[in-house]
C-alpha cells in the first residue's frame, strides 16, 4: 500500500520526528507502510478534544494537531521514555493543546469525557488481566455523542499474527496477547457503545482490525 496519502502522512511523521534520535524517527517513518494510519485520520471527527491511550511517542497526537483536526489531545502512555519523546515532540513543534500523562492503570485515565477516544495498537502489549478494563476504562470516557476509535493487531491470518509477535518480540521485548475481535466488540456493547464501522485491513504482512464506535447522544 503506497498511495499518496501514505506518502504524505510519512512526511509529516518525519518532520515531527525531526529532533528526535535517528534509529527513532527511521522506524517512526515506516510505520505507515504497515499500519493504515490513513483509515485511522478517515475517522476523527472535526475539532474534538481527544485523549489517546498507549500514545507512545505521541505520533498520532501530534499528526492531528500538525493537522489542526483536534481541538486539544491528551496522551495517556505507561513508559516514561516514550512520553518524554512525545513531550519533546510537542515542544518542539510548539503544540501547546497537547499535554502527555504518565500511568497504567484505569483509575489513572484522564476522566474526561472527551469527543475522540483512541486506542491504537496498546490492548495486545497489555497483560490479559488487564485488557478488559484499561479496554472499558478507555470506553467509559467517551462523551455522548463522541467517538472511539480502536485499532488492533488481528490474529488471522495466523501466519501475519506470528510475523507481528516477532515484531514485537524484537522491537518491543515482549510476548504479546491478542484479543478476539468478537471479544473486543461484546465489550464495546457493554460499555454502551455503537457499531460505526468494523473492519479487517492488510499491510504488507501485517493484519489489523478497525473498530469506530460512537457513545449515542
Ligand atoms: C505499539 S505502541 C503504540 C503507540 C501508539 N498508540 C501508536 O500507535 O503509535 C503501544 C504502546 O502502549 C503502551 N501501553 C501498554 N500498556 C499500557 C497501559 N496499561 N497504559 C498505558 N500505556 C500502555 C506502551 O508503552 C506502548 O507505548
């Protein structure tokens, strides 16, 4: 997948990335390639206050706000490394709506409600025991009539799920924990939340699964 808006998002990754240490900013660069990041920006609603869960180095946060398609971002992320990276990002891009908190427990979720919810690519690097809630803790901050949108590593096919559990064995040093797609969806429901849009995507080798749900007014 290399069309043009690829292309682009691509570039603004590197331009925010630009302060940030090289082997960083080359795998920051690529994830586009894998992850669609362009169905993603389809999806957020105009000029929200948004809070993003697992932000790591704040690269969603601050392709929004380079954007101007968010009102004001919140990213929740549990390594203190990778919210530093982020914060030095927003610094130096002079994104003064973005702040970045530190934590990894539901109760330490910024309380919100706010118009966008994210989850991108977080519940799979979270303990199963964990999973639900942080998933539930995420869904509960949802402002009526805002937006949740959760995207994860799918576990079919199995040969793309292994080539992602080696991915982040390497990159992250950490044996991962898929969760269902029909897992994730009956807790969507049980947090009260709508179906907007569910779907299966590919990447190169990698397979995701995009869920959109919205809190009805
Ligand atoms: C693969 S990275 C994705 C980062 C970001 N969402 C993105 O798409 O660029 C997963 C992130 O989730 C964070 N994470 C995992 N468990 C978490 C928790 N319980 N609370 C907050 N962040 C968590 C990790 O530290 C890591 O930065």
């Amino acid at each position: 997948m290399c069309n043009g808006e690829v292309i682009s998002i691509r570039r603004d990754i590197d331009a925010l990335f630009r302060g940030a240490p090289w082997p960083l900013r080359a795998l920051a660069t690529l994830r586009p390639f894998i992850c669609p990041f362009e169905e993603v920006l389809k999806e957020v609603p105009a000029r929200a206050s948004a809070l993003d869960i697992g932000c790591g180095q704040g690269l969603l946060l601050g392709l929004l706000a380079r954007r101007h398609m968010i009102a004001s971002g919140v990213g929740f992320e549990a390594n203190p490394l990778t919210l530093g990276i982020a914060r030095q990002m927003a610094q130096g891009q002079g994104f003064n709506t973005l702040s970045f908190i530190q934590g990894t427990t539901p109760d330490q979720v910024p309380q919100g409600p706010f118009g966008l919810v994210m989850m991108i690519d977080v519940l799979h690097h979270v303990s199963v025991k964990d999973q639900k809630s942080l998933f539930l803790a995420a869904a509960l901050r949802v402002a009526k009539g805002g937006r949740f949108i959760y995207k994860d590593m799918a576990m079919r096919p199995l040969w793309c799920a292994w080539i992602n559990r080696l991915h982040d064995l390497i990159l992250a040093r950490q044996i991962i924990h898929y969760v269902p797609f029909e897992i994730v969806q009956l807790w969507a429901h049980e947090a009260g939340l709508k179906v907007m849009r569910s779907e299966s995507l590919r990447r190169l080798a990698y397979a995701h699964e995009l869920l959109v749900l919205e809190r009805p007014l």
